[in-house]
C-alpha cells in the first residue's frame, strides 16, 4: 500500500521559500504570478493493514509541524 502526503504552511504563516520563486519567476519574465506557496510531498510504502488513520499519527508525530503547517493524505 502506498500513501502521499502533501505538506503545506497554513494560510497566514509567512513563506520566504515561495516568496523567493515568485520574485524569480517575476525576474524570468513570469509577471502573472501574483503568488507561490511551496510545501512538500512525502511518499510512503506501507504494509497492507496500514490505514489512514496511522499515516495520519505519523504526520502529528513527525511529517509535519502542525503549529504552522496543514497536511492531506492520499492512500492507494
């Protein structure tokens, strides 16, 4: 079984990394990008009695920082 994680920083929370592309892509002559988030996605190859609920205590323990950071998860 698999599972992918996207990671993001919450609304609101500064993001100097998305910041830093969209000035870059502004630099390249991309002048229509208003504005760049960027988070992360975390691949996992799990045992086949892995359910959503234990990637999801694995995203609160240790994936993601949820003061500042929202997380999904997608099983197949």
């Amino acid at each position: 079984m698999k599972a992918r994680v996207h990671v993001m920083l919450k609304k609101g929370v500064l993001d100097p990394q998305g910041e830093a592309v969209r000035h870059a892509l502004g630099a390249m002559g991309f002048d229509g990008v208003q504005g760049v988030r960027q988070g992360k996605v975390i691949e996992l190859d799990l045992a086949d009695d892995a359910t959503q609920a234990d990637v999801e205590r694995m995203c609160e323990k240790l994936l993601a920082n949820t003061v500042i950071e929202s997380y999904s998860v997608e099983m197949s």
